[in-house]
C-alpha cells in the first residue's frame, strides 16, 4: 500500500491529523505515479495510515482530504453528501426552499459547493479532484433529492490554478433560466444563467433578516444592492424609502422585478445604476441607515493592500453620509480580509470620516454555511452593524 500512497514529510502530518484538508506541497516527502486528480492514500513518514485524498501537482494546495479514517473515500462522500442534506432539512426549512446544501471544506467536501433554489440545484466545482467525482455527486443529488433540474455555475477563477477551464451550462434535467424562491415570507426572482455566484447571495439570509427588523421608518441606502435582497427586507420591515444603487443594469432590472414581486413599486424608492464610489460622492441628504455590501476587493493575496485601500474609501464616504444616530451595515466578503483587519479599517474610515462609531451587532453566520472548526480558513463573509454618531 506504501508504494501507492502520498507520504507526508517527518513533522508535517500535524494539520491532517488534526482534520485539516489541505496539504500543502511543502508538506509532501514522495508521491506515487498517479494522474491529476486521483484518490490517493495519505501516510506519514514513519508509515501510519492518515486517511485519503485527491491529488493535483498543478496546485500549491496538492492535496485535499475526503476521509481521515479507512473509510473507503467515495463511501465518505456520500456520508457527508447525505449529512449535509440533513443537517439544511433540520435547521434552514421552512424559513426558506432556497439553501445551500453543500459549502465546501465546512461540510468536509473540499471544492464542491452546492444550492438548491426550490427544485433546481446549481453546483459550483473548483477543483480537478472534485471534477472527476461529479458523475459520483450527480448521482448522489439526484437520488436523495429529485431535482427538476441541475445545472452548473463553475465560474470561478481558482479553476485556472487547478487546470481547469471556467464552466457554466446545464447537467440534468429541465433547463431552466430563472426561478422564485421566498424567504421568510418575501419572493425573489433567481437568473440562474448569466448571474453572480449561482444566483442568489444565500449566505446574507440573517443579514437580511436584521435589516428588516431595524429598517422601520428609516430612509435606507441600498449600495452594490446586486438584485435588491436588503431592498425589499427593509421596505417589509416599514422604511420609509429604499434607494438601491449598482452598476449593472442588470441587477437593478432584477431588482426592481423583486420589489414589483413583493408589493413595492419604484415612487420613493428609487433604482440607480451608477458607480456606488461615484454615487456616495454626490451632494445629497444623509440617510438613516445605509448598507454597504461589496464585491471582493481582494480576490487573491496581492490584492490585500490595493483592497483595504478600497473599503476604507467606501466606508469613509458612507459614514460621511449617515446621519447622526443613524446605523451603518458594511460587510466584506474578501477572504484574504479577515475580521481583524476589517475592524481595522473601519476605525481608519471612521477616523478619517470624523464619527463616533460603536459596533452593535456583527455578521450573524446562516445556517447553512457551516464552518468547520478544523478548517477556518472556510471562513470568509465578516460584517459590523455600526451605530453612527
């Protein structure tokens, strides 16, 4: 079995054996033949069984762990297919029928994200291991679950690194190209095709479930409002006015389609398509509560500097524009931007803004985006609810 297997150098098997599931390539003493993507037996140097993983040469993580026991490995992943399903049944219905089902190294399935949006899943891959499982995880979805449809939305940059082309297109089933989900009692239209992430930011569930609950008699800024999911859960929860601003006249079509969907035309609140740093430089009253959620600043680490640079500008610009006693929500889904250093950057903006700021609540984790404990490196989406004055 030695002979097949990836032995880990002398003193470098502790992040496995603490259920870790990444191996770096530093980490690596030999390597059997084997091709790109394939299960291997994982061992350290003195010759103990540490559990099994797929394999890519093309990566600096070499190695992602499926099992840290003798599991066979395709057994474990669909123990962990089918506990991840479980674990949304119990705690995510009937809040909502839209959930995502699997969220990557947090459900113990590194690369593979999966959401389901009422009938329809989209899957998300990023990784040559995870890509030669697919016809293994299709199978597993599609008796657990019965799917009207599944499609794939494997977009994603990090596929370079592993060799792999970026893929979007339809795997099972109807195709379809949009689809109504609800939410805690409010409806949101879903383009499957053609949209960010795959569809719909699930992770802000309990985001948006505290700005309703704070939104009433408020006159709310709405920036990067994507397809107006903070929109229309602070017009339900009473704002007196919603303005939602993106640069993508896309979104903001979509966006208006889901006000229209839950009851709310335009008239007070209004649909801008325009910079938001451009938008937040304008003369204009200040609002009463604003939300600031951006795209990634820092999709890699080089891009650390140039992106807190960016957050504190918009920060900066955004408090300049609260009122005083009023509630500020910024939020940063940059993975290389850890809470630390977001906090950091809010007392720089603050600083510079000339406020008295107190953080009074932080990103309130869905529970469908688990993280496992073994593996924080999974945690990327950090947020303060700042009280301005």
């Amino acid at each position: 079995m030695k002979e097949r297997s990836v032995i880990l150098k002398k003193n470098r098997d502790k992040p496995i054996r603490q259920r870790h599931h990444w191996i770096f390539s530093g980490a690596v003493q030999s390597l059997p033949d084997f091709e790109e993507g394939d299960i291997l037996p994982v061992m350290s140097s003195d010759g103990e069984f540490l559990g099994s993983a797929y394999f890519n040469r093309k990566s600096a993580i070499i190695g992602r762990m499926l099992s840290f026991d003798r599991t066979p490995p395709l057994e474990s992943v669909e123990h962990k297919l089918l506990d991840a399903i479980a674990l949304r049944r119990n705690l995510v219905e009937p809040a909502s029928n839209a959930q995502r089902l699997v969220n990557g190294e947090g459900d113990g399935l590194p690369g593979l994200v999966v959401d389901r949006y009422g009938d329809v899943l989209v899957i998300q891959i990023a990784t040559l291991g995870m890509e030669k499982l697919k016809p293994v995880i299709l199978g597993h979805l599609i008796r657990a679950l019965s799917p009207r449809s599944i499609q794939e939305k494997s977009n994603l940059p990090t596929r370079r690194e592993e060799g792999l082309p970026e893929f979007e297109g339809h795997l099972y089933g109807e195709k379809v190209e949009s689809i109504e989900i609800q939410e805690h009692g409010l409806r949101f239209l879903v383009e499957i095709q053609g949209s960010q992430k795959t569809g719909f930011y699930l992770d802000l569930r309990e985001m948006r479930k505290l700005v309703r609950s704070l939104a009433e008699g408020r006159r709310v800024l709405n920036c990067f409002c994507y397809t107006g999911g903070f929109s229309v859960a602070a017009l339900a929860g009473g704002a007196a006015s919603v303005d939602s601003v993106d640069s993508s006249e896309s979104a903001i079509s979509l966006a208006r389609q889901n006000l229209s969907l839950n009851g709310f035309s335009e008239g007070e609140n209004r649909l801008v398509v325009a910079d938001v740093f451009e938008f937040l430089r304008r003369e204009m009253p200040p609002y009463d509560f604003i939300i600031l959620d951006p795209p990634a600043f820092a999709k890699k680490k080089t891009d650390i500097v140039p992106a807190c640079r960016g957050y504190k500008d918009i920060n900066r610009l955004a408090l300049q524009k609260t009122k005083p006693q009023g509630l500020l929500l910024t939020l940063s889904c940059s993975h290389f931007v850890d809470e630390s250093l977001f906090q950091q950057i809010v007392f720089q903006a603050a600083a510079e803004a000339g406020r008295e700021v107190r953080i009074i609540q932080k990103h309130r984790l869905a529970y469908d985006h688990p993280i496992n404990v073994y593996h924080p490196e999974s945690e990327y989406l950090k947020g303060f609810l700042l009280y301005v004055q």
